[in-house]
C-alpha cells in the first residue's frame, strides 16, 4: 500500500517536472466566443483532459496535451479571458498579473523560455460588431497588456523583447518599432457576417482592404499576428490547432502558413508582414502615415481615429443619427397662448390709434403696425385686417354669382318658352347694376391701395 502511494506520488512528480506550462489570454469578445475557442483546442486529438472553462469577469479553464508515443502530459495550457467590459478591463490587471505570477517570475539564465515565449495575449474583435471600434479596442487591450507585464523585472523584460525580435528576424521600417515584452494577436471572430456587412451597411472590397490594411500596419509596430476565423466548426478547429504552434509547444511539429488572399479566413503570422506586402492590396494606402499617428498618440488614453472612420460608407441610419445630433432641439409650443398674445397686442395698438386724433399725415392700421400676420407652427395666422378684406371680397363674389345665375335663368327661359306678358326691361335696373359694379371696383382700387400702403 506505501509502496502504491510513493510510485503515485514519484509518477506525479515525473509528470510536473516534464509538463510545460502555456497561457492564453483572451481580451475583449463575448463569453460565448471564449467558450466556443475553448472547446475548439480541447476537440485536439493531441489532449487528455480539460477542465470545463468558467466564464465571468475573469475566466478560466486549463487543457492538458499529451505525448502520443509516452502518454505523458507534456503541455498544460492555461486560458484566461476579460470580456468585452468597460470593468472588467479597469478592475482585472492586479487579478491577472497575480494568475500569470508563475510566468512573470525570473528565469535563470540557462533557461532561454521567457514569458513571451509562454505567454499569449488575444485581443479579439467581430465582424459581427462594428469594425471601427477595433483600433480603439486594441489601443485600451494593449495599455491593459503593459499593466499587466508591469510585474515583470527589467531584464526579463528585455529578454521578451529580444525573443520576439528573434522570431520577427527581418526587421524593417514599421516593425517592431514600438516592443512590448509580450507576445500579441488580433483575432476577428464571425467572418461570415462580412456579407450582413456589404448588404446592410454598403461595406465594399475597398472598405474591408482598407481595415485589413489598417489593423495590420499597427499590428506591425509590436512584431503580433493578424487572424480572422469564421464560427464554422472545421474553421474553429484549426484555430485550435495554429494556438500551439503560436505557443511553441514541446514536440509541437508543424509551420504556420500565411493565407492574406482569404478574407473570411486570414492567417498574417509573427514575421511575415511588411509595408510593401500591405501596400500589394491598395497601392493609395500609406502605411507610414497610419504608423506614425499611432506612435505619436498611442501612449494617450485617447486617440484620433478620424482618419480610420472617415473611410467607412456612409449609411442612412448613420445618416440620419448625424442630422439628429446636429438639428436644433425647437421646444413645444403652447399655440393657444401665442394666439391670445398676439390678439391682446393687435387690439391694444388699435386702441392707441382710435384714440388719437387723425390727421392727413396719419394712415391706418396697417401703415402703423404693419400686416399683423404670422406663420406658428407651419400654420398662417392672419390679421383682422386680411379677413375683413378677403369676407368683403367674398360678399362681392357672392352677389355678382347671383347675379350671373339670374342672367342664365333669363336666357334659358327665352331659349325654351317666349313669354309675351314679359315687361321690356327697365333701363333703371341697368343703371343700378352699373352702378354696383361701379361700387365694386371701387372697393377694389381702395383695397389695392391699402395693400400697396
């Protein structure tokens, strides 16, 4: 029975010693998108046992990896996530440094595995939300990084940055220019949502290149890998198999390959990316502007991304936000109270002139206060004066109708009967329709001259 302990307890100890430890560390993304990646790597025929991921502020999960030959566990990857959460990002630093301590710790010279080499940060976006928030997202995930490594002694940190120049190897203007001690990717998740893109949003091949182009050149500046991963079960699953490649487990055998052509399922590795391999997609972008903006400013919580949003197609729903935002707020209207005030005055200013004495020089109402009429609302309020004039112009109307009516009943009764008891007609009525007709043309001049006034 002693004898079972200690061979249990010297096999566990065997297996400590010969296992190598990894980390993940999610940034941004859902708790779903954790889980699916999750279980994605533990679906790796390479693995023997998991413990089932727990989501929340701070998630965790860890998969063994086993030697297909021995049967030993050789890797133990540890995952780690910060959800897409304004407090999870700004409460969780102190958290994680403390999780990741064992990494963090200093290394004995003849160890060349540092925390880079272990350790790998993935700062996640979606193609199911909205792509201009992704240099914003990254900018906050990276100062998140730095608090992070802020455990980190100054010459293991400049061991990390030393092992991930040794892994870029060519280092050419753009990269690497801004080191961190920390190995970086950018993984967008739910590619096949890129056609809801184009059909509801109007994205076109030149706005998706002109976001591959822009998130790579900045992933240049930290020497980071660019993915993007469709939620297809066979897609999911080869990210699962390219995160021990990017963590170099032990026995690990196999090369990542770059696929920039493929836009649902790009694969840009650490060390393959160049300014003129960006510039191969759209000659017009300019890959030093866009770096050097991001040197001068990354180091600000804040950060102009004008240059990067002014790129995206103007939809009508982000149209219509615009004018919203900039039309004048007008405050309702009590029409009543506004009617009633402009009555009160009109009668008022009536008033004072009654009152006074005329004279030749004086004119009348309209001369002293103006037309008193008013637009409220989309509605034409009119002054007193207006309808007097047009209820006069339309008595006049009336009676000349009367009188026409009267003339075709006269000639209808002709037309179909002759009436030899009818009476010549009377030059007198012709004198008094002549005169009112006189009458209202005279009220005609009298309202025109008062219009003119």
């Amino acid at each position: 029975m002693a004898d079972n302990i200690w061979q249990s307890l010297l096999q566990g100890i065997k297996a400590e010693r010969g296992t190598a430890a990894r980390a993940l560390v999610f940034l941004g993304g859902s708790p779903d998108d954790h889980v699916s990646i999750f279980e994605s790597i533990a679906a790796s025929p390479s693995t023997s046992s998991s413990h089932s991921f727990q989501t929340g502020i701070l998630g965790y999960g860890y998969i063994d990896f086993t030697d297909d030959d021995t049967g030993e566990c050789t890797v133990r990857l540890e995952v780690h996530s910060v959800p897409e959460n304004d407090i999870a990002i700004e409460s969780t630093d102190k958290t994680l440094q403390s999780a990741l301590a064992g990494f963090l710790q200093d290394r004995d010279e003849g160890l060349e595995s540092t925390f880079a080499d272990e350790v790998l940060f993935v700062i996640m976006g979606s193609w199911a939300r909205d792509p201009q928030t992704w240099p914003a997202d990254i900018l906050r995930n990276l100062h998140f990084i730095q608090r992070v490594v802020g455990g980190l002694s100054e010459p293991h940190r400049q061991a990390c940055i030393s092992s991930i120049q040794a892994r870029v190897k060519d280092i050419e203007e753009g990269i690497m220019d801004t080191p961190m001690p920390a190995s970086l990717m950018f993984l967008a998740m739910q590619s096949n949502d890129m056609t809801t893109l184009e059909n509801e949003k109007q994205y076109s091949d030149t706005t998706f290149d002109y976001i591959h182009q822009y998130i790579r050149t900045v992933l240049l500046k930290y020497g980071a890998t660019f993915a993007t991963v469709s939620q297809q079960k066979s897609a999911l699953e080869t990210l699962g198999r390219l995160f021990p490649l990017l963590l170099n487990f032990p026995l690990q055998d196999g090369k990542i390959e770059a696929d920039s052509s493929n836009r649902t399922a790009t694969v840009i590795p650490q060390g393959w990316d160049s300014w003129a391999k960006i510039q191969v997609i759209d000659d017009s972008f300019e890959p030093q502007t866009v770096s050097e903006q991001w040197s001068n400013q990354s180091n600000n919580d804040t950060m102009d991304f004008s240059s990067y949003i002014d790129r995206f197609p103007l939809t009508a729903s982000t149209a219509n936000e615009s004018a919203t935002e900039n039309d004048l707020q007008v405050p309702p209207m009590d029409y009543q109270s506004v009617l009633q005030e402009h009555y009160s005055n009109m009668e008022s200013r009536k008033k004072s002139v009654s009152e006074e004495m005329p004279d030749d020089t004086q004119g009348d109402l309209t001369e002293l206060t103006g037309p008193l009429d008013a637009n409220i609302g989309g509605i034409q309020i009119q002054s007193t004066e207006t309808v007097a004039r047009k209820l006069k112009q339309r008595e006049l109307m009336l009676k000349q109708e009367e009188a026409n009516t009267a003339d075709r009943s006269f000639d209808r009764s002709l037309d179909q009967e002759e009436d030899h008891n009818t009476q010549p007609f009377d030059p007198n009525e012709m004198e008094k329709l002549t005169n009112f007709f006189h009458n209202i043309l005279d009220d005609n001049k009298e309202e025109q001259n008062s219009d003119n006034a």
